[in-house]
C-alpha cells in the first residue's frame, strides 16, 4: 500500500505511523527524520533545513521532493510506503503526483488525523528527546524512569527548539496555511480517510487499519 499520513505537527502522525508501517510491512518514511539525521551529520542539506525548521518554515520544495523521490525508489518501497511529514502543501502533492505517476504508480489512501490546536500545543509542552540517541519521551504519556534522563544511554533529555512553544504556534500556523488545504486536495480525489487523534493511540491505529482493508 502507498499511503500518505496527514495531520498538524504534534498530532501524533509518528506514533502512528510506526505502528502502521509495523502492521502493513512497508516502510515509514519521515522526511523530518531525514532532515534531522542530515542535520546532526552537518551536511550541506542538513544546514540549509535547519534556517528553516528553527524558524518554525517549511523547508523548499525542490529539497524536499528530491529527497522523497530519491527514497521511494529504493528497494524497501517494492511493496508501498508510509509517507509521513510530505506533502505539506498542494504544489508538493501535485510534484509528488507527477513523480509516481512517471514511476507508473498511484496513492492508495492519504489519512488525516484531527486534532484541535489547543491540544497539540499542551502535548508538544511535554515532549522531551535525548541529546545523544535521539530517544523520544513525553512528560505525562511516556515518561522516562528517571526524570530528565534518557532510558536507554543515560543521557540528558532536552526540549527541541521546534517543540518550544512559541515554535509550536509558528508551526500551527504555517500548517493551516500551507498544509491543510491538502485534506481538500485528496477529498476530491477519493483518497482521504479521516480519524480522531484524540482517542487512545491504538484505538486509532486499529480504526485506520479497519478502513484500509475495506479500501
């Protein structure tokens, strides 16, 4: 399956993208993993991202659907992918459009997560991720057994600059403008399968999986 996971930042998307890609065997691919990752290596992609991620921006097209393209011709993407974090904005999703089409390949279905501001500003608020291994936590839904200390290698936790909460509204703000018209986009399309992300985390997962097999 070829699916696209939408959704405001903070809305859970990863969560629940790495059950899905668990659950339908392909992978889960996250462009702001990819960033990150670049970022931490100090590439040259790595340092044009971060302007703009610490500025709560999108980072530009051409970057990002290169990256994409690139990725799901890999062998891993034989079976489908989980795309999480792109498109974020209609000429994205028509470039993405394009380049599947020019690969003789189509979505299956694009999932969108709804979740009210209020709540993801509160949620991002708790989320802290280790300095070393990148590990995440969350202050009140999964938090570390020593507080401020990462489970698995001891190190410092740290809130992100993009988790700030003023970074946290930017982003909210740039996704009603840039990224929510895309829930139109695939409505039209036929593609668009809607779900609470309020609910319990595999409650949700298992109301996704529910609609996918009837697709």
């Amino acid at each position: 399956m070829r699916l696209i996971l939408l959704g405001a930042p903070g809305a859970g998307k990863g969560t629940q993208a790495v059950n899905l890609s668990q659950r339908l065997n392909i992978p889960h691919i996250s462009t702001g993993d990819i960033f990150r990752a670049n970022i931490k290596e100090g590439t040259e992609l790595g340092k044009k991202a971060k302007e703009y991620i610490d500025q709560g921006l999108l980072v530009p097209d051409d970057l990002t659907v290169s990256i994409v393209k690139d990725r799901i011709q890999k062998p891993d993407c034989s079976n489908g992918f989980l795309l999480d974090g792109f498109p974020r904005t209609i000429p994205q999703a028509e470039q993405l459009d394009e380049v599947l089409k020019g690969m003789g390949l189509k979505l299956d279905a694009v999932i969108n997560l709804e979740v009210p501001d209020e709540v993801i500003v509160k949620r991002m608020a708790g989320r802290r991720v280790c300095r070393r291994c990148g590990m995440a936590y969350h202050v009140v839904t999964n938090p570390p057994r020593v507080e401020g200390k990462c489970d698995s290698c001891g190190d410092e936790l740290i809130i992100r600059d993009d988790d700030k909460e003023e970074t946290v509204i930017e982003r909210l703000k740039t996704y009603h403008e840039k990224t929510e018209p895309l829930i139109g986009y695939y409505k039209e399309k036929g593609l668009l399968l809607q779900f609470d992300g309020t609910k319990a985390i595999l409650e949700t997962t298992s109301e996704i999986m529910e609609a996918l097999l009837k697709k």
